[in-house]
C-alpha cells in the first residue's frame, strides 16, 4: 500500500458541501466533542443518502487531484472524535461534562457513567460504501484510546489506565472489523498526545498497541497541534514525538508546513514511515508543485524516499472546497516531480 514511491494520501477530513452541513454553525464553535445534529441541512430520513452522495464527491475530487490513497474524507462527522466516541456504551451524551480543552477553554464532552464498550459497528459501512466505489487503496480514520479519554469526564473507572484501556477494547474491535470491511490503511487519531506529553509518555505507545493489536496491513498514527482555523499560531516543535518510534504502528503523520518543522526531527523516528505534513492548512493561498516538491526535498536529507508518504498538515475541511482540490493537485503534483528526480 504504501509501496509506491511517495504516495499521497489525506490525513483526514474533505470540505463537506454547503448543502449538507451549515459552515456558519460549523465554523462557530470549536470541533464537537457531543452530538451536534443542528450542524446538518438534510432531515434525519435523507441524511445517510445525502452522506453518501458528499462522499463521493470527496472521492471523486481525490481521484481527480491525483491521489494515491484516497478516504472518505470524513463527510459524515461533525468532527473526526464525536462519530465513533459518541456510538460507545456507558456514556452519558444528554448531560455533558466540562474539561479543558488544549487551549484551556470549557468544552462539553461525554460524561463516562458505565463500562466503555462497542455494541455495535459504527464506521463499518462507511468503509463498505467507499470500498464500493473505488479500485484505489482507501484509508479510513478513527479517534484513537488516548484522545477520546481527555475528551471525557470520567465518573466509573476513576483511573485514567484504565479508562484508555476500555477505550482502546472497544477501538480495537471497531478496526478489527473496519480491515475486514475492505479498510487498506487505518488511522488512529491522537492529537492529545502532544497536548499531553506527561500522561502520553505513561500511555500512549501502549494504548495504540492496544487498540492496533492483532491489525494486519498499513497502520498510522496522526498528531497534531490541532486544526489551523482554531490554532493559528502552532509551535516549531513536538512535545511528544520519538516516543512514538516503539510503537506497533507503520507510520506517524506529523504536521510540517504550517508550523514550518524542522525535518531534521524525523530523524527521531528511525523506523517508521512518515505522512509527512507538505500542505498549509492556514492559508487559502494554494501551494505550487514546486513549493510541494521543495518541502518534500528538505524531508528527504533525513529518511529515505521509502519512508516519505505526502500528506496535508492535518483534516482540510474548514477550507473552501476549490482551495482544498487545488492543494490536493498542488501535492500530487509535487510528489510527482520528485519521483522523477529520483527516477
């Protein structure tokens, strides 16, 4: 899967289209950690209908654009955490709970009143759908153990191991399930390990080889310092990084060129693979091929081309959907030019 010469692949989110979701409402809070169904134009009847045609103009945009390893780009979440966290047994949704976010302001998040348990497939038909519709590898994401734990106010196990445990059993069936469905690649998103680099350097590398145990086939990690819309000025550096090298998962996804990375750091990942961020979430301004290549350059002086996966910094749907194509084709482009360069 990821045996092509610098694959191309989202991280996660597409731009979802005005006439499924209202962007006013979807731009005026920080990414739902609960239900937010006001966000959506389509009735409950016609919603998964209406889903599944968003999604296949996401599809379609990716194919166009070039892209090696094409998603669903999300289109059926209000966020990338609340679709799969929200599906979980022993929560409480109506009576949310309050904890910081990463940037210390009040969000409401799951109340944890029982046992964390997966009753039922949540994303597996997304991937069943999307497999329906593509020759091409697709990828699907996931929130991962960690983050959907500091994205609930814990009133059960009373001890955070054990809380990321149950959370992990119950994402390590989802997967389980979502690679027999047809999922190429899986993602597990823990954007609060970085938020979090104490707790994750206690937890983290065993909650994701927890939650990707047993899992054959291409596997990543995504961190990040959070979508460009909400943070706009990201720090140089990962708190929480190397780390993430004794891990069971093939690749990490880090963010490079908003944040304007160093890519000597990858050198701190000796055996993993890298989505390695060449795409600026922050800006409308759309990247050339050369920009792309250039920054593709500069991570090939520290791993080898069999190491580089080409990826946006982090999910792209706060952006314009034009502005997001064009980036896609901006990335696949520059891609290209360095396969040449190295053919």
């Amino acid at each position: 899967m990821f045996d092509t010469l610098i694959p191309t692949t989202l991280v996660g989110s597409y731009p979802q289209p005005a006439w499924l979701v209202d962007k006013e409402k979807l731009l005026g809070s920080g990414p739902p950690r609960v239900r937010m169904r006001d966000v959506w134009r389509v009735s409950e009847e016609l919603l998964e209908e209406a889903q599944d045609d968003a999604t296949l103009t996401a599809l379609h945009d990716q194919e166009r654009a070039g892209i090696d390893i094409v998603s669903d780009g999300e289109i059926r979440r209000e966020s990338y955490f609340n679709r799969f966290a929200n599906a979980l047994d022993g929560l409480d949704l109506d009576t949310p709970g309050i904890v910081p976010s990463r940037s210390g302001n009040p969000t409401q998040v799951p109340r944890v009143v029982g046992p964390i348990r997966r009753s039922k497939p949540v994303q597996v038909r997304d991937v069943e759908f999307l497999r329906g519709q593509t020759d091409k590898p697709i990828k699907i994401t996931i929130p991962g153990a960690f983050t959907m734990a500091k994205l609930a106010l814990d009133e059960h196990y009373g001890d955070q191991e054990a809380l990321i445990t149950a959370y992990a059993d119950a994402l390590n069936e989802e997967v389980c399930e979502l690679k027999s469905a047809g999922a190429d690649v899986i993602q597990i998103d823990e954007p609060y390990m970085q938020a979090n680099p104490i707790e994750a350097k206690q937890y983290g590398v065993a909650a994701i080889d927890r939650a990707l145990d047993g899992i054959e086939g291409p596997t990543v990690v995504h961190l990040c310092f959070g979508y460009a819309y909400v943070v706009s000025e990201k720090p140089e550096g990962y708190s929480f990084l190397p780390e993430l090298d004794a891990c069971c998962a093939d690749a990490i996804s880090i963010e490079a060129a908003q944040p304007k990375l160093d890519p000597a750091i990858l050198a701190k990942l000796p055996s993993k693979k890298i989505l390695f961020g060449v795409i600026d979430l922050g800006t409308e301004e759309v990247e050339t091929a050369e920009m792309v290549a250039g920054r593709l350059r500069g991570a090939l002086k520290h791993i080898p081309a069999d190491r580089l996966i080409a990826a946006p910094d982090c999910g792209m749907k706060y952006l314009p959907r034009d502005v997001a194509l064009g980036k896609l084709r901006a990335m696949a482009e520059g891609a290209a030019i360095i396969r040449k360069e190295l053919n």
